[in-house]
C-alpha cells in the first residue's frame, strides 16, 4: 500500500468516526430495547468504538514503515 492511501483511509476512518459517533446517526439507537441484557444505546456504542479501533488496528498495520 502507498504510504498516501494508507493517509487517505485514515483520514477518511477519522471523519467516518465522527459522523458515526455524532447526532444525526447516534439518534438512531436511542430506543427503549435491550441487548444481552443491556440497554441498546451503550451497546451500539461501544460495537462502533471497538469497531473504529479495530478499523483502525487493520489499516495501520498495512501501512508501510
């Protein structure tokens, strides 16, 4: 991978972060439910932060030295 497209898929993982942890979308699990007996807001909150980590995790190990 060329060190500029491993920049780009960063860059494009930070603002994909926080569109997705932001209000518009965030709004999206705000409901009365609940999930492995926990309520679904916490929980899709933390699913998308350990996803955007390991997102994260993958892109940076393909990214050249």
């Amino acid at each position: 991978m060329h060190k500029g497209l491993g920049r780009q898929r960063l860059v494009a993982l930070f603002v994909a972060g926080g569109l997705l942890l932001n209000f518009p979308l965030l709004a999206l699990w705000d409901r009365d439910a609940v999930v492995w007996g926990l309520p679904l807001f916490p929980a899709a909150l933390f699913v998308l932060w350990g996803l955007l980590i390991a997102a994260l995790g993958w892109i940076a190990e393909r990214m050249p030295d």
